[in-house]
C-alpha cells in the first residue's frame, strides 16, 4: 500500500519513518525541514533501533502528492479545520484515512467534512519527540492500537496491522471506543496535570498526593467509558497505566511542550469533548472538569 504522511513531526516521523525504512512506498509532506531533509534526509533515533532516510519521498504541497492508499494524520487536533484542503488531493474512493491524534470525537467530525470517508483510528502509546529539524526522537514504547471507524473492507484494515507489524511498529486492531477511551485514561491526567504542575511524568507519579490524583482521575475516565458502554476497561487498567508510566523516562507529553512553547493546547477534544460526552451519558468527572478549567485559564494567559 501507498501511505502519505501528514504531520511529519515526533509521532508521524517515527511511525511514517519506520514504514519508510522497512520499504513502503510513503511520502511525506513537509514544512519547515522541507530543505533540510531534502539536504539531510529524516534521522529517527529510536530506542528498538536508529536508522536514517537519506532520500525520503518529500514534498511541500500536498497538491504534488500522489493519491494514496492510506493517508497517517499525525497534526495537532487544533490544525484539524487544515483537513480541508489537506486530504482531497491524497484521496481515491478506498484510501482509508487514520488519524493518530488525542482526544474524543475527532472521527465523527473529520466524517462530517467528508462523509464517505473510511476513517479509523490509531492511538499511539509512544514517548517521542522531534528534537530539531528532520530529527526524531523516540525514547520508549511505540506500540498502536487502530480501531475501524467507518472502513468498510476489513482486509484494508488487516494490510495496515501487518503493514505496521512488519515495520517493526507493534500493532493490533481494538473495538473503536475502546482504543479512543483506553488512551484517554493516559492522556487527560498526564498531559493536563504536567501543565498545571508544570512537571514531568515521573514527579507526578513520585508525590504521593498527585500519585492519588493521577489515579483518580484515571478512575473517572475509566467510569466514564463504561457509562457510555466501553467494555475490558475496569480499574486493574488505571493500575496498569501508572505502572507502564513509572518504566518510562521522565516525559513532558504533548500538551506540556505546546504549552512550554506556547502553542495552542489540544484542550477541546482531549477534555471538553470527553467532558460533554459523558454528561450526555449521566456521569460526571470533576476532577477533569477542574483540569479543564485550570487549562482554560493558563491558555488565556498566552494569548
């Protein structure tokens, strides 16, 4: 399969990285590194292994792209309006659209823009980061679950698993809600509470009052999913999160070095969206609510 990259940076330059290095045919659109990486080539260096792209297949408009088969979103959620203008040009009738971005709802509004679209989702549990032009930085785990929104041909779903696996990325197909809830019960406490500590996970998890916040938090995701009918998520899950934090590096995540470089923060679909929804299912989370209102009003001091 043809795969186009849009959002070359710490997720999509691993990830379309390592398809790339295992020999998929997969084009890159660029921005700021275009003449660097034309000169230079991509440099991934990853804990399972470093490798370099000397001449990658690049571009600065997605109108000189080829049409693809499966197209990677790895934007920010905030740039999501750029889809637009972004997809049309990659589409054919079956291209398969995976978004690997935070947050809850975002398929249903990408299928709004384009309604036949085939759409899944791949949420990513990864600690990367782009540490300069053309250059990644993967430091620990890197394995992503996709789950089908609205892909019609199940063998265009099984291509992409083993497309992943093959590269040397660990991969499984998960039920939709599951994956999107799963990776919530990570993102919401962690990537809000180390902006509003303005720490790291690991400080997070070595106090044992935001240790019990943490995990309470992580509880009221996990509440929140089964509300709305998520199933093999329950509270061993929580457990398991903090446990798989505490092996990784000390890790500001996405939303800590957005805000750090003040950047706008992913607050609508990592928090207000997941908020919404389960309110529409009669569950509450409160300390996510008081995260989400402390998130507001440091944003507002950037702008």
């Amino acid at each position: 399969m043809r795969y186009a990259i849009i959002g070359t940076g710490a997720v999509g330059g691993y990830y379309g990285g390592r398809l790339a290095n295992a020999g998929h045919d997969v084009h890159f659109l660029l921005h700021s590194d275009y003449a660097h990486i034309r000169e230079y080539g991509l440099q991934v260096e990853s804990c399972n292994g470093s490798f370099h792209l000397p001449r990658p297949n690049i571009y600065n408009s997605v109108q000189d792209m080829p049409q693809a088969d499966v197209v990677i979103v790895a934007l920010k959620t905030t740039r999501n309006s750029l889809l637009s203008q972004l997809l049309p040009p990659l589409l054919h009738p079956k291209t398969l659209v995976l978004l690997i971005q935070n947050g809850i709802g975002l398929e249903a509004d990408v299928q709004k823009m384009f309604p036949g679209l085939w759409l899944a989702a791949g949420l990513a549990f990864i600690c990367s980061a782009k540490t300069g032009p053309g250059r990644v930085s993967h430091q620990c785990y890197g394995h992503i679950s996709i789950g089908n929104y609205s892909c019609p041909d199940q063998q265009v779903m099984e291509r992409l698993v083993a497309d992943f696996n093959a590269s040397g990325i660990k991969a499984a197909e998960v039920e939709y809600h599951e994956a999107r809830w799963k990776k919530a019960v990570w993102n919401m406490p962690f990537n809000g509470m180390t902006v509003a500590m303005n720490t790291q996970t690991d400080k997070l998890l070595q106090h044992p009052s935001t240790r019990s916040l943490i995990r309470r938090q992580m509880l009221e995701v996990i509440g929140a999913a089964r509300a709305l009918g998520v199933q093999n998520i329950d509270e061993s899950f929580a457990d398991r999160m903090i446990e798989n934090t505490l092996d990784m590096v000390p890790y500001s995540p996405s939303m800590k070095l957005d805000y750090d470089f003040h950047r706008p923060m992913e607050i609508d679909y990592l928090y207000t969206r997941a908020i919404a929804e389960a309110h529409k299912a009669g569950f509450s989370m409160p300390c996510l609510e008081m995260l989400e209102a402390q998130l507001r009003f440091l944003e507002n001091l950037h702008s």
